[in-house]
C-alpha cells in the first residue's frame, strides 16, 4: 500500500470492494465492466469463487482506454462459433476516417484531432471483433458456471441463473451414488489465465472402476485433457501396487509468478495403502512430479502460509505404516511435491524414489476411545484467517467413530483440541468399565503434547 492507502501495482485486490475502490467505482460498475469491457479479474475455485485482481492488470487495462469504451453486451449464443468479418470492418471504418476532408479555412488542429479520433475508433471496433472472434472460436466464455448435473451418462454444467451452459455424453452411465447432490466432484477454474472457464470433473462410470479419472473440459463443454492416475509402484517389503487408483481429492493451485494453474490430485490404490500426490499442468494435463504416500491422503487445503502469492498444499489422511498407525496431515510447498513417505529411521516406504520434499508432517495421537481400531484417520482440513481446522475420528472411516477437532496455528503448533459429544460419550463409557478416570480437560491437553510435529527442509 502506498501513504495514501489505495493498492499499489503489485498488490492482489481480494474481493469486489476492493476492486472498485482501486477504480474509484461502485461495486456494482466494475461487476458490470467484467462482461461490457473485459476487466481483467479471476475468480478463485469454489462453487462461490472469490473473485480477486491485479492492481498491475487493472492499471494497465485503465490505460489502455476500455474504462472508456462504449458498453457492448454480446447475447449468449448457442454454442455454435461464428464468424466476425474482421476485414470489412477495417476496410469501412479506416476509409469513414480518411473521409474526413481538411476544407480551405477550416483550423486544422481540430480536423486532424477528429481524424485520429476516427482512427482510434476503427482499431478500437477492430479490436473488439478480433475478441469476439477469439472468444468464440477458442471456448472464452463470459458465464461463470456455478454447478453441475448429472443424470445417467450425462453431465450438464450450469450457469449462475440455472441455465444450461453446455452439456456432455459419457459412453457409460455414470455411478448415481458417487455423484450425490451434496458431494463434490466439480471445480471451476480459469485454468490458463485466458479469462475462460474449465471444469474439473471427477469421472467415475458405474460399474467400472478401474475407468475412473480427472477429466478437464474447456468453456464450451469438449474435453481438454484427461488424467488417469496411478502406476505399478513396489514397496520397501517388495510388494506390488498395480492400477487402478482412484482420484478423489484435487486443488487448483495459482502461484502469482505464473499465468498457468497446476491441479494438484490425490489418488488413492483401489483396496491398499498406496497413495499417489499428482502434480498436473492446468492447460495441458501434463505430469510435472508426484509423491507416493504410506496410506491414504483424502482431504485437501491450501493456505499462503507466507503471504507471497506460493500456496503451501495441505493433505489430510493416515499414514499406516505398523511403526505409524496415526491420522496424518502432510504439509507441501506447492513447487516442490515429489518423493515418497520416509519411516522413522529415513527409510523410504516405496522402492526406487526419493525421500520426500515435505515441510513438515503432523500425527496425531490414538486415544483410548480407538485403541481398538486399526488406526485414527484425518477426515476434515480447513484452513480459516489465523488457524488450521483438522477432524480426526477414532476409527479406520470417517463414518465409523468418534471425532476430534484439533485447532493448529500457521506454524502447526497446537492452539486448542476439541472433543465432540459422541467422543466424551464412548470416552465416559470406557472409565465405566475400567478405563483409569481422566477429566475431559485434562485429556484434551494431553493430547495437545502428544500431536508430533516433523519439520524438513523440503
């Protein structure tokens, strides 16, 4: 921020407040600019995506005069590209601004100002025709969509006023149960800074699991690559773990160095502990690293942890080694995700890879109310203003036992544990029984000393 308290060029805008006040708008203005004059801003991943900005890129975009040009709405089309005769309309309005003749006693100052003016508009209306046509020919959707459908072997993708942006037909029917209204399998996200919207959709055909994938569709609904996770890996013991693996959590991590998104996925064997962190080129699909994990790493977050625009990648699971057993949260930087799980003694869980590039690793303690169960498991990460929410239940599901809610600071230190009643119910159980008595605080700090925290220099 400069004195006067208005962003400078390198700041990211965060939400619409802060957009209109770098263009000394309302709010309402600059929404309406993003579709009538092509203000340059993103909108995060979500189903409700934060929209941000680059000051840099608005600055610009006010210099190049669109704050100014005349409002041009484009009705939405039926999917179909369509042409823009580029040539004629150079041709008409250059010849309209060479029309204009200098008469004898005529001040020219005045004609040639009216002259260039013309000029200037002709480029102008040359320039939004070239737009239009790229925005057509290249799928650069103005509609922002917002949810999806799925019904048989067909995905429709929806706009923000429930109309059908473009719909999709698989070969097969896809798994009714694995696309329940209230579970994610959706993502959208401009994916190449082009201003376009993808869709990263999780496949998952009935009956056919080992064609499960990523699938990434561009603005128009046609398939712009596709991801199918997972390869024959051998453990430390000599085991093999071939395919299928399946994907189930995924992220769309921006760095502000980059115009190009990278998705990061994590995928799961489909009966065993292998568990494959992928690291994809947003545009291309392309594989750019990966990380094999003991266990399984099924929910995920990223946080700025320093504020400078490289997103750390937070994974949430267990890790099931027999020297482990313990719900785990295992902290990336985004840049650096490849490697495997190493054991207590530097060892690594998978043959011919890598130790690990992790900032750091989290476990989380059994308690007596699981000690009964295989292992603890991570169920929930969340990332909030000042802290780090992760679930951990007392069993080897998320549907079998009772949670915990461990609250951790940006440097993964403890600051509160939270018992649930369910918890507090089996725990008073066990003292009934036998279980040495233990007051619920009591417990509750005891397990803020045991959580580990392992820091590398990843």
């Amino acid at each position: 921020m400069n004195p006067t308290g208005k962003p400078v060029a390198e700041d990211l805008l965060s939400g619409w407040k802060a957009i209109a006040g770098f263009l000394d708008v309302d709010k309402s203005t600059a929404q309406r600019w993003v579709k009538s004059r092509g203000l340059p801003v993103r909108y995060l991943p979500g189903a409700k995506g934060k929209v941000v900005a680059y000051a840099a890129e608005l600055d610009a975009w006010l210099k190049s005069g669109c704050s100014t040009a005349p409002s041009t709405t484009i009705a939405p089309g039926d999917g179909l590209v369509t042409s823009v005769a580029v040539e004629d309309t150079v041709e008409e309005l250059s010849g309209a601004a060479e029309a204009v003749a200098v008469q004898p006693g005529t001040p020219l100052e005045p004609a040639i100002r009216r002259r260039t003016w013309l000029r200037n508009c002709a480029f102008g209306a040359v320039g939004l025709a070239v737009l239009a046509v790229a925005r057509n020919r290249f799928g650069l959707s103005q509609r922002q969509p917002v949810s999806r459908h799925v019904d048989g072997a067909n995905l429709t993708v929806m706009g923000e006023d429930g109309s059908a942006l473009w719909r999709h037909t698989f070969p097969h029917q896809l798994d009714p149960e694995f696309y329940e209204p209230n579970k994610s399998v959706c993502v959208f996200a401009d994916l190449d800074g082009d201003g376009g919207w993808q869709t990263l959709f999780k496949y998952a055909p009935l009956d056919r699991p080992s064609e499960r994938r990523l699938i990434c569709f561009d603005a128009r609904g046609e398939i712009r690559w596709e991801f199918l996770p997972g390869r024959t890996v051998k453990d430390n013991l000599g085991r093999q773990f071939q395919p299928p693996f399946w994907p189930h959590a995924y992220q769309v991590v921006q760095s502000s160095r980059a115009r190009t998104a990278n998705v990061v996925v994590s995928s799961n064997h489909h009966y065993s502990f292998a568990d494959q962190v992928a690291v994809l080129n947003g545009k291309t699909g392309r594989l750019l690293s990966e990380y094999w994990h003991r266990g399984h790493l099924l929910h995920m977050a990223t946080l700025d942890l320093e504020g400078r625009g490289e997103p750390t990648v937070l994974l949430g699971g267990v890790n099931d080694a027999l020297e482990y057993k313990q719900a785990t949260l295992v902290a990336f930087d985004h840049r650096r995700i490849w490697g495997a799980t190493r054991n207590p003694r530097g060892g690594l869980y998978f043959e011919g890879m890598a130790p690990g590039t992790e900032k750091c690793v989290v476990y989380f303690p059994r308690t007596p109310v699981g000690l009964t169960q295989e292992f603890n498991l991570v169920n929930e990460v969340s990332v909030g203003p000042r802290s780090i929410t992760v679930g951990v239940v007392e069993g080897i599901t998320a549907k079998h036992g009772p949670n915990l809610t461990y609250e951790l600071d940006y440097s993964f230190r403890v600051i509160n544990v939270l018992l649930s009643d369910d918890f507090l119910n089996s725990y008073a159980a066990l003292q009934t029984a036998g279980v040495p008595k233990e007051s619920s605080d009591a417990l509750a700090e005891r397990l803020k000393r045991e959580v580990r925290v392992l820091r590398f220099n990843g």
